[in-house]
C-alpha cells in the first residue's frame, strides 16, 4: 500500500499592495490524488517568520514542498529553499511562478541548490503527474522527460520540457478553498476597495494574444485566449456564496472583455439567478472591446469597477509600445465607462526606453482630465520574454543579474538615456501628489473606507506608493 504523500504549499512573505487567496497553490492543490495531505503554509496572510517556518516543516516533514516565484521573489526564495532543505533534506523542493516561466533554465541553475525541479506553463496536470511518480521516488530521466513543463538536470546538464497550456479550462477542479477560506484573509484586496465582504478572486480565462512591448503576460500564459463555460463559471460562484458566504467577485483575468459573448451571457445569467454579487476586474480589462450598452448591462448585473492599463498619456509611446489605442480612443472608452455608472481606475508606467521628461508630465497632465476614481503609477521594467527586455539586452543597455533582481514597480531597475533616477523617484511622487491631491478625489475615497482595518491597509499602500 503506497504511503500518503505529505504536500506543503508555501506562499513567502514579502512586502505586498495586497493580500488576497493564493489561486494558483488552490488549483494546484485540486488536482493532486485525494490521497495525498495538503498544507498551505501562507507566510504573507499570517505575518509568519523565517524562524516559526522552519520550525513547522522541521516538525512536518514533508514529501514534497511547491514554491512560486515573481521576478522580485527570486533572491529570496532561493535563500528560503536553501535553508528548507537543510531542516528538511528528505523534502523534494519544486518551483513555478512568473520567474520560472520567464527564464526557466536559468532560473532552475539560479535556485538549484535548494530547489529539485522546476515547473512551467498550467502547473496542474504536471505537477499530478509528477507527484504519481514522487509516491514511488521514481525520476528517472525516461519518466522525468514525459512531465510537460519540468525543468530538470540529467548527466550534468539541464533539461526543459515543452510545457502544456491547458484548452479546456472546466477540466481543472475548482481550487482547494477549504485550504484559504476568504474570510481567513483581511481586507487587502488587489485594487484597494471593494464593497461587500468577503469577497473572493477568481479567473475566468486564461492567456493574453495582445503584443504589447513591455508585458511578459503572454509569455506565462500563452497567446491563446481559453475561458472556462459560463455554466463552469456560475457553479463556483454559487459554491462560493453558499459555502463560505462570499458576496463579491474579484476577477483577476487579463483579457475578460475579450469573449464579449462570454461577458454578456454572464451578466444575464447573473441577472436572471438575482444572486445579489457584486463584482469588479481590479486586474484591469480591455475597454476598446465594449461598447455603453455592455457596460451599462454589467453595471446591472453587479458590476461597480473596472481598471485600464493606460500607460502614457503620450501617444508616440502608446505607438512605440504597441499599446493599440490612442489617448483620444482611451478618453472616450473611460467616458463610457462613467456614463455607464461604473468606477474605473488606470495604471500607468513611467521610464520607457526612449521616454522623456516632456512624456511624462504629458501623462501626469493627461490623468487628470480624465474621468478616473484612480490611479496607478509604476516604474518600466525589463521583463525577461518581452520585447523591450529583448532589444535592451540586445544593444547593451541593460544586463540582467539575478542576484540583484528587484523587477517591482515600486523599485527602479532601468533608466534611459533621457532621464535619471532621481528625476523617475520625483515624476512617479508628483504624479501621485497631483491627482490624488484633489478635494473631489479625495472625499469620494474616504467614502470608500469600509473600517478601521480597511484604512490602515489604504494608508499602508498610499505610504509604500509615494515613497517607493
């Protein structure tokens, strides 16, 4: 009789704007043998230290531990894997995420010290498959090379499989929930405010084929848009609100608006069941695809924000960067979205190669005649799989040095020929500063404060984006 396989998901703590369920360790965990034992160790929602970690896998002993990692997470994680294996050295060690998917072999040769195998593309079928075999210890090279998306060493050098992008999306069981109840997280959700408590994130689709010069999102994903059925879709919001009396949605998609279809038989399936959710897309959503008589149709049927990717208020760097809209199209898709009822924030970046000053104060001009609620500004990164990592390394104005990485929009990693550092610090404040500090933005978000814990969070995240 196979012995039953102790599984721990271990999410890092680390400084976050928000603190919501782990989807990517629930799905995960969903498609695991019912034999094994699931843990999900979420260091970042408990404020948990190094020290009470290790103590716990000490005393655990897990067959298998499973880490993810953003660009910005890789130094630590590699630190963190080290000592995992030292308390722990009969654990196998795995490694997804963003950076695995973005430079795989040389983010396993980075990690390998602590980390056994590495995992790239939809994680679930693979991560089955390989833990099928974990049950027996069986990994020899024949097995290993069948496991889509593992990266591996064999006689010396490193190996990476084709990874798999799962098509039919209802195939995937819906994630462990019972391992991050929403009402277990506090109220720090991805885009700030909400309206109901507790409210849940979730993903509809999967994949981005836009060709945008500065966003890996393609690169993790795939360029294929898959969605999951709108029957699928409902099932888990209903199992939700019945089970764990979730209220609200948080969908965490790239490219929801992109199935319009799809979006408006939600919506009328929505209204028809009269489930009372609101929902919102604080991940952001492709307003060119929508035309006032969808959004006002999302706007009855729970719908009370949205997010953009904006970018610049320049259109020669909306051209540069392939943005495929123009400041004109982009104010006149936000005036709808207001004309619909719905709140709607933008992202911008700041610092494009080939970007200057002039730019800038044109997009910080630009945002405030706009019709936003909100803003967000970060700093351009150099993400390894996108084009302008691609050109930068390529004429030598940017290398790449794992050791130092810190690809976060709050930290400044790339500065071109036409600014410096302390000019980006001071243009992302004084963007800040002059759209924030304006009586009518101001009032309309203090009445957005739900408590007390709600605030502290606000004022936190105001603080880390005017000093970052």
């Amino acid at each position: 009789m196979k012995k039953s396989l102790n599984v721990a998901f271990i999410r890092i703590n680390s400084i976050a704007d928000e603190i919501i369920p782990p989807l990517h360790f629930g799905y995960l965990a969903a498609n695991l043998p019912r034999s094994c034992n699931v843990s999900l160790i979420d260091m970042l929602r408990d404020n948990m230290n190094e020290k009470c970690l290790l103590k716990e896998i000490t005393e655990k002993r897990f067959d298998l531990i499973c880490l993810s990692a953003y660009s910005k997470d890789i130094v630590p994680i590699r630190n963190l894997s080290g000592k995992l294996k030292e308390h722990s050295s009969e654990s196998i060690i795995v490694l997804g995420g963003v950076q695995p998917n973005l430079m795989p072999e040389a983010t396993f040769e980075f990690v390998e010290a602590g980390v056994d195998f590495c995992f790239t593309g939809d994680g679930e079928n693979s991560l089955a498959k390989f833990v099928a075999n974990t049950e027996c210890r069986n990994f020899s090279h024949d097995i290993l090379k069948d496991i889509p998306g593992l990266v591996f060493r064999s006689d010396g050098k490193i190996v990476k499989n084709p990874r798999e992008l799962i098509v039919d999306l209802d195939s995937i069981p819906f994630p462990r929930w019972d391992l991050m109840p929403p009402t277990s997280y506090p109220k720090s959700p991805h885009g700030a405010f909400f309206k109901q408590f507790p409210y849940a994130a979730m993903y509809a689709t999967r994949g981005c084929p836009f060709p945008c010069t500065f966003c890996a999102a393609s690169k993790v994903s795939g360029k294929s848009m898959r969605h999951r059925s709108l029957e699928n879709i409902m099932e888990e919001i209903k199992f939700l609100r019945n089970k764990y009396g979730v209220k609200e949605i948080h969908f965490e998609d790239d490219n929801f608006s992109l199935k319009k279809k799809l979006l408006v038989e939600f919506c009328e399936s929505l209204l028809k069941e009269d489930l009372n959710i609101t929902w919102c897309f604080p991940n952001g959503l492709r307003l060119d695809m929508l035309d006032l008589s969808d959004l006002r149709l999302m706007r009855r049927a729970g719908c009370y924000g949205v997010n953009v990717g904006i970018e610049s208020g320049s259109d020669r760097i909306l051209k540069r960067i392939r943005k495929g809209i123009t400041t004109a199209k982009m104010r006149e898709s936000i005036s709808k979205v207001k004309k619909a009822g719905i709140d709607i924030g933008g992202f911008f970046i700041i610092g494009f190669p080939g970007e200057t000053k002039e730019d800038i104060l044109q997009t910080i001009k630009y945002s405030k005649t706009l019709e936003l609620d909100r803003i967000g500004v970060s700093y351009f990164q150099p993400y390894p799989g996108t084009k302008e990592y691609d050109d930068l390394v390529e004429c030598g104005k940017f290398s790449y040095d794992m050791n130092l990485m810190k690809l976060s929009q709050h930290t400044i990693n790339y500065i071109n020929d036409n600014l410096t550092k302390r000019q980006l610090y001071w243009l992302r404040r004084r963007a800040f500063i002059a759209f924030y500090f304006r009586w009518k933005i101001v009032v309309k978000l203090l009445k957005e404060v739900r408590d007390i814990e709600h605030m502290t969070f606000i004022l936190k995240r105001a603080i880390r984006w005017l000093t970052g």
